[in-house]
C-alpha cells in the first residue's frame, strides 16, 4: 500500500446516506448550508428525495431517483431532503476544503459570528464526542434559518440571501490562505500536470505515459455524521494494487 496524490481533478468522493430525521416542518433530511468555492454533484445511487435550493435565481426544488445526477455551484443554499431511503454519491470540487469549512449552515443571524457558529455547528455531546443528537440539533437550526431566508424571498427580499452570503465570508475568512494552498496543491497542480503532457505529446515525448498505474479504494469503513446525512468518505491516501 502506496500513497497517491488524490482522485482525477483533486475532487472528494463520498457515500451519502440522507438523515431519515423529520424536521419541524415535516420534511426528512439534513442540514441546509452553503458553499463558497466549491461545486457538489450529486449521483443518485438509490431511494427517491428531492434537493432544495436557493441561490440569487431564487428557489427550486429538483426531484432525485436513481440514476440521476445533480450539480449545483458555489452560492447555492442546498438541502436535501429523504422521501425514502435517499442514498447518493457525492462528487465535490477542490477535494480537502468542505473538510477545511468550506461549508456555512443557514442558521438564523445570531449564530453567524465567529463568537457563535462554531458552538452551534459542532457535533461534539458533553462527554467530547461526535453525537447524532447534536447533528439533528444543528440541523433543526439550519432548517430554521433557512425557512426564514425562503419566507423572505417570496416576500421579494432579496438583502435576506445576500446579508446570509456576507455573513458567510467572514466565517471563512481566516481559513481563506488554507484554501489557497489546498487548490495549489491539488486541482491546480493536477490541470498543471495535464498541460505538461500535452505540451509533451507535442514533441512526440511520451515517456509519462510508461508511469501508467491502476489503483483501487476499498469502501470506507468508518461512517460520520456529516451536514446532509451519514458519510463514508473515500480519502485516496492510500490505494490498493490491485491483484491479477
């Protein structure tokens, strides 16, 4: 077992299974949340929900079966919700940073300060470890928040989704240089890669191609509570050879 530099492009790789929680306005699923600089798809791997959005187009609703793929940009609230036994693959932008906090929950206003959102985000009981009781506490406060963001949109206030952006950037900003080495060192090291061997292919160089090697990832052990529902994330540190 070898290490890798991560998955094609530098993207994330997660199994979802959607929190069958229902919340106050009788609805199942997660956390609603945003991110700022990073594209999530969705492959939809089994059971039926649907995903909910706000972004400055306003508000949708896109119905997920089987086989469906979804993806949504940066600045699009998303939630998503579990009519039965909703389960996706998740592919996200710039793998590390929706790790690093590139993710703000729709919580009402008073929680997002510095001084106030990390307690109300973390999953962690008093006894200092992860609980489901605290992922459906943060999750009833997004919900809330976010309910509030949709009720202003219909009402034709704009300045609701755009005070929520603001409020976001100062969250992350002190994460912002982090950010910036982890697209560096991925993504853009991967496009920098890719144009050297173009430029290579050019001159009839082709000697890359004799560092060709196939990897495999065996399915995560190890499930967490993430901010839409259970996850098994693919982390491509390491990577088996596969035998044959």
């Amino acid at each position: 077992m070898t290490s890798v530099p991560g998955f094609p492009g530098a993207v994330g790789l997660s199994q979802l299974q959607v929190y069958p929680w229902p919340a106050a306005d009788d609805e199942h699923g997660g956390s609603p949340h945003m991110h700022l600089t990073c594209s999530e798809c969705y492959v939809v791997v089994g059971g039926r929900g649907r995903l909910e959005t706000l972004n400055d187009q306003g508000h949708t609703t896109t119905e997920l079966h089987p086989g469906d793929v979804v993806w949504f940009t940066p600045g699009t609230i998303h939630r998503a919700v579990n009519d039965e036994d909703l389960r996706v693959i998740v592919v996200m932008q710039n793998s590390g940073l929706p790790e690093a906090g590139d993710a703000v929950m729709t919580f009402p206003p008073e929680y997002l300060s510095l001084d106030t959102y990390p307690d109300a985000a973390s999953l962690l009981d008093s006894d200092g470890s992860p609980s489901p009781e605290r992922a459906r506490a943060r999750r009833d406060l997004a919900v809330e928040g976010f309910t509030e963001l949709k009720r202003q949109w219909r009402r034709g206030n704009r300045s609701a989704y755009e005070d929520f952006c603001a409020a976001a950037v100062r969250l992350v900003r002190p994460r912002l240089d982090t950010w910036e080495k982890t697209v560096n060192d991925g993504a853009l090291a991967d496009a920098r890669t890719a144009l050297r061997q173009i430029d290579a292919l050019r001159r009839d160089d082709f000697g890359h191609l004799f560092d060709a090697e196939v990897s495999r990832i065996a399915q995560p052990r190890q499930q967490t509570l993430g901010m839409c529902g259970f996850l098994r994330a693919f982390h491509p540190t390491h990577r088996e050879r596969p035998e044959g």
